[in-house]
C-alpha cells in the first residue's frame, strides 16, 4: 500500500469514527467517510489486548495485503479498519474472505 494511500492523523480517525458509518463482522469493524481527495485512504487499528508487537505487526501486514489487493483506491473515502480478537483463531484465507465481505458491505 503506498503512503499517500494511509490514513495517520489522529482528527481525521477520530472524525471518520465520530460519524457512526460502520460496517462490522466477528473480525472486524470498518468505519468509514466520504472525503474531498481523489483516491482511498486507510487506517488499520490493532489493540494491544491482540498480543506483544510481533503479533500486532503480523496482523498490520497481513491486512495491509489484504487491502492492498482487494480495495478499489480511485473511490474517494476514508476507512478505519479495526482488527477484534477473532482475528487471531482464523486463517488468513477465512480472514480474507471476511473482509472481502464487509468491504462490499460498505460499497
């Protein structure tokens, strides 16, 4: 994912998360607003309850990918994506297709 594809200041996750648009599953919470850019912009979010850095840094990566390869990025919205405990007992292909699901939720 390229870095003017990421969301990081803290007023602008804080106003996406203030808006209450939202798509959730066992895995994930998606929220969601529509912006002036041009292109996508995406946040992921995970607690420290999820394990020590190397597993909350695994977890990024393997949603990053995820993202990368499914999201359509010329759509102008912003999205948080935060990651529940669930994520932890699945797969990364159970995890992909829940994602994929909730992300056609949201379009």
């Amino acid at each position: 994912m390229k870095k003017k594809y990421s969301l990081k200041r803290n007023e602008d996750i804080a106003r996406i998360v203030h808006d209450h648009k939202f798509a959730k599953n066992d895995s994930y919470v998606m929220y969601y607003s529509f912006n002036q850019q041009e292109h996508t912009r995406v946040c992921i979010s995970v607690s420290k309850k999820l394990g020590n850095a190397v597993v909350r840094n695994k977890i990024k990566r393997q949603v990053r990918e995820m993202v990368k390869d499914m999201f359509d990025f010329s759509l102008a919205v912003d999205i948080v994506i935060i990651i529940r405990k669930e994520f932890i007992n699945r797969t990364f292909q159970k995890n992909n297709e829940e994602l994929h699901y909730i992300y056609k939720k949201l379009i």
